[in-house]
C-alpha cells in the first residue's frame, strides 16, 4: 500500500518500529518503517496492520504539533488590549415570604426560583454581548420586608457606581453611568403587610436608582397592571385574566358550562377567582357555586372521606376550578370531588406561563441546560425572569439606546417582537406594559395545548384573545 511516493508495509518486528521511531518524528517515521519491512501480508490482517501504523504516525505528527504550539510565547495575546465592556446591572429583588404551614414540602418554591432563570439569560445574552460590548452583570437582593429594602440598595447602586466607574465604553453614544438598571420584582400581593404592593416598592427603589426599568416576573394580580400602567414596569409573567381566560377556551372547545369554584383565604386566590368569574361571563359559562376553604380538617389523614363532602353542592358541575396561590388544599381535589370531574386552576389542568414538559420550537435545548446547570425543571417564574433579561439583551443586539427612555422606546414600538420558544413572537401591550404570550394548558405530566387555542380569534393579535386589553390606564376590568 502506497502512501504519496512512500510504501508503507504492515508487517514489522517490534525491535524495527523502535529503531524507525527514533529516526525522525511525524510523517518521517514513513521512512524508517519502509527500510525494516520484511515482508506484506494480504487480506484482513494487513489492512489492520496498515490502520495501526498510519494511526500511528499521524498522532506522532500531531503531538509534535501541539509540543510546537505551546513552546510558542503568545505574544498576540499579550499584546492584545483588554476589551473594555458597558456593564448592564442586573438586579434580582424578592421579598420572600413564609410559606404558610401545611403546605407540603413538594409543593414549595425552589430556594433559586426566578433567579435561576436570570442566570440562564444572562449567559446567553454575554456570548453575544462580547461581540457588541456589554455584558450584563446580576445581583440576588431577598429582604423580608419592604423596610429592609433601602440599606440593601443603597449597597448595591454603591456596588454599581463602582464597577461603572472602571468601564468606558459606550453604547449608542451613552456613557456607562446612563446605562439603564434592570430590576426583576419577584413580590407577591398576598402579603398583608406590603399592602400597597409593587407600586409601593417601586417609589422605594427609584430613590436609590431612579432612571431603572423594572420587570414584574412573579406577580399575576391584573390590578396592579391596571394601576401602575405609567410606572416604568413591565410584565413577563402571564396575568390571572389571561390564564383564567386559556381555562375558559378549554372549557369551551371540550364544551364544559358548568363550573363548581374553590378558593383559597390570599388577595392571590381572590384575584384569581375574580379574574375567572370574568372569563366566565366572557365566553358565557355558568358558576353553579363557589366556596371558600376552610380548615376544618387534616388533609394528610382525612381527604379521601371529607373532600367529597366540601365538594358537594346542591347543583351538579362538570368542572371544579381552584385558587390556591399557598399550595393548601388543591392538591387533594384531583379524582376525589363528590362528581367526578376535571379539576383546573391551581391542580389538575393549570394555565401556566411556562411548563417542563413543553418541548416545541426549540424550548427542549433551553429546558435541558436549565436542568443540567440547577438540576430542577424551570418553571413559570424562572422562565418570566429569564424573559425579562432576554428582552433587555434584545433591545441592546437592536442597537437600543441603553437608558431608560431608549428601552422603554425599543420595547414598546409597534414592531417590536421577540422570539422566546413559544411557537408566535412575543409583544407588549402598549397601555399594560404586559407581555402577549402563549399560556401553557398542563397537568403533572404532559403538556396539553397552547392558548389561545383555534377557533378563538381577534381583529389584530389572537393573543389578545387572552387577558384584559385596555385602551386607557385606568380602564375598569
């Protein structure tokens, strides 16, 4: 077997290899293996025989190679400057709560809930960032209380200031220090002493950082978007009317009217019950009754006798509904209703702004890192997170101006879209600031469908077939 003008032959004593490996290295040892050649062989063996060899010499030549390259001094690198990048301050706030007890511990929200997802985004959004020059940079902030928020952001916007400082770099002719902070608000209303909500943190944080944009990631109540629609507050994660609104088209297409309803005792599960009954008298579904639960027993020993009797009514349903923010008693209801029927809401069928079993356009790459690096399945929260960073990032790849008003300009222009693994292209309701998306119709184990579903249409974006649409800021619900 031939090899350019050199014959190379398979069959070679191991004496001979030695002494031909030490006549030259890389593709010379060819040389020394024809000068101790003493015979060829045919058939299977030779061909095994020529493989070894000429694997042989091509890892000499390589391993010579890279001894090469690595004697080298890299003087392109030292002589290289150091890239200097606009800093995108990422900040994480959660006024975390308590979980009520009797809340199972399956049930409760990962320590890392919504921070994860910022982690994910940020990663993605710095491999482009070194080609356009910035990075983005997070800061985790968890108080249990608004009056322990101000010592906390004074430190951070300090932190800011500083590492601002150190950065040159302009983007769209902005100097660092106009660079707009990014504020993720993970919050919920349920709180009875935060009773004035995110409105109320918002005035808080703009003290210390008053040119910030903020995104609302965990926050579902439709009131607040009502009312802090001239606050610089954006909404990634989905609102109770347009996931009450997803259940109500369900309803429809499987031709469910007759709904039983169960909530909870948080301002969370009154405002998802609110929301329902309005979908309810949207899409023209009956209510035969609601109740609220009480605690009258314990679940973990009595369920299977006492649930059909909570839900017993005197008209007969073809569907119960739950509110149950806390993770109290919903749970229990799947297949043990006085009726058997489907549950939704907060058990059994959930609208969600995000599930781990949904895999389309191209959502099982993002659920597969997310799972390697945290070792959990994303949910909606951590995804509402990671939206808001990536629109941010976004608006800088579009050549935003980086500040307040140039964020607020590139994400509320009429052609603004954003592709998030959602299968239609995201926008932003212009009055709400709430992001239009698809919502997630799953159970534990599978993904059902998509809102909105067919069928169900509107005159300029069927997502507006979900949720409220104002037209003016104060517009009644």
């Amino acid at each position: 077997m031939f090899f350019g003008k050199i014959a190379i032959y398979p069959y070679v004593r191991q004496t001979d290899i030695s002494k031909s490996m030490q006549l030259s290295s890389g593709w010379y040892m060819a040389k020394g293996v024809k000068s101790t050649v003493e015979r060829r062989l045919t058939g299977k063996r030779y061909q095994k025989c020529v493989a070894s060899l000429f694997c042989c010499v091509l890892l000499s030549f390589l391993n010579s190679a890279l001894a090469f390259n690595e004697a080298q001094p890299s003087h392109t690198q030292q002589a290289a400057p150091q890239a200097s990048f606009a800093t995108i301050v990422v900040i994480y706030i959660k006024v975390a709560g308590t979980s009520p007890p009797g809340t199972p511990d399956y049930l409760k929200s990962p320590s890392n809930e919504g921070t994860a997802g910022a982690s994910v985004a940020i990663e993605d959004a710095n491999i482009t960032g070194k080609f356009l020059g910035y990075q983005f940079e997070l800061t985790e902030i968890s108080v249990p209380s608004i009056g322990e928020l101000q010592a906390s952001l004074a430190k951070t916007h300090q932190h800011s200031s500083s590492s601002a400082n150190a950065n040159h770099k302009e983007i769209s002719s902005n100097q660092q220090g106009d660079i707009a902070p990014v504020v993720l608000l993970d919050m919920q209303s349920s709180d009875e002493v935060m009773a004035a909500s995110i409105e109320q943190l918002i005035a808080t944080i703009q003290n210390t950082l008053p040119n910030a944009v903020f995104f609302n990631v965990a926050n579902s109540d439709d009131l607040l978007r009502q009312n802090s629609c001239r606050l610089p507050l954006f909404h990634t994660i989905p609102s109770y009317q347009m996931k009450a609104d997803a259940l109500a088209q369900w309803f429809r297409t499987k031709r469910i009217d007759e709904i039983f309803a169960v909530y909870g005792k948080t301002a969370d599960d009154a405002a998802y019950l609110a929301a329902f009954k309005r979908s309810a008298k949207k899409f023209k579904l009956s209510l035969v009754d609601t109740k609220q639960w009480q605690d009258s027993f314990d679940l973990r020993r009595a369920a299977f006798a006492e649930i059909p009797q909570f839900t017993r009514t005197t008209e007969t349903y073809q569907a119960v509904f739950t509110a149950d923010s806390a993770a109290q008693f919903a749970y229990s209801l799947p297949f043990n209703t006085y009726y058997p029927v489907p549950v939704v809401g907060a058990a059994g069928l959930k609208a969600l702004g995000w599930h781990f079993t949904h895999e389309q356009w191209g959502a099982r790459q993002l659920q597969s890192r997310f799972n390697d690096t945290f070792n959990r399945h994303m949910n909606e929260v951590d995804f509402a997170a990671y939206l808001a960073v990536t629109a941010v990032a976004n608006a800088a790849q579009q050549g935003s101006n980086l500040t307040q008003q140039g964020i607020f300009k590139t994400l509320l222009s009429d052609h603004y879209t954003l592709g998030a693994y959602k299968g239609r292209p995201l926008s932003i309701r212009p009055y709400t600031h709430q992001f239009r998306q698809p919502i997630a119709l799953a159970h534990e184990d599978a993904l059902v469908t998509h809102a909105p579903l067919e069928g169900f249409l509107h005159q300029t974006n069927e997502l507006d077939t979900l949720g409220a649409t104002h037209t003016t800021c104060k517009d009644k619900l």
